[in-house]
C-alpha cells in the first residue's frame, strides 16, 4: 500500500482545506462548486455562458436550486451577471475573486506535485 504522504492528490486536498479555513466567510457547497467551475472553465475556453445554460443542468439540481445557487454565488462575488446583446438572457462570468480562488489552488497543485 501507498503511503498517503506520497500522495500528490491528498496533498493538494489538504492544501486547499487549509486554504478554505485561512479565507473565513461562507463555503461553498458542491452545487456551488460544481456550477463556478463550469463558469471558469467556460471563460478560460472564451465560451459564452448563459443563465439558462446553466439552469438546465438538471444533474446538478432542479432549475430551482440551481437558480438559486448562482444568487449565492452572485451575492458572494464569484460571478456576475449582465444582460447580453439580446437584452433578455443574461450571460455569466467570472469576477475577479472567482479568478483568484483558481489561481489559489492552481499554486496548491504546484506545491503538492513539487512535494513529491
């Protein structure tokens, strides 16, 4: 068996759990995590995402919950949300914060893979 301190992944998971508790405020869940990512990962490819894109990925939740996450993520400052040229869908993206968080555990993964 491996030794779990030669684990490159454990290593990372512990890097952004310490990350998370140094960064008070409010965590986000899966649901939250799971709908930044697909956010970034859209901005980083220069894809346009809309509302609606995002509301109708019934494998994270109803259209319900997921409306109401990207409110949260709104609120906390992770995306934003502008009306695109149609004027009646609005397009997400990543603010500043969300880019930061990615970079934060983009440098834990470095570190983690270095440690090995």
């Amino acid at each position: 068996m491996n030794n779990p301190k030669s684990n490159s992944y454990l290593r990372f998971l512990d890097l952004i759990d310490i990350l998370e508790r140094i960064n008070p405020g409010k965590q986000l869940d899966s649901v939250e995590k799971a709908l930044l990512d697909i956010v970034v990962l859209s901005f980083h490819n220069d894809g346009s995402l809309l509302v609606g894109d995002l509301i109708s990925l019934n494998r994270l939740g109803s259209q319900a919950t997921l409306h109401g996450r990207l409110k949260n993520l709104s609120a906390m400052g992770y995306i934003k949300m502008a009306a695109n040229t149609d004027g009646r869908k609005k397009q997400v993206m990543p603010t500043k914060l969300a880019l930061k968080r990615y970079d934060e555990m983009s440098r834990c993964l470095e570190k983690a893979v270095k440690t090995n």
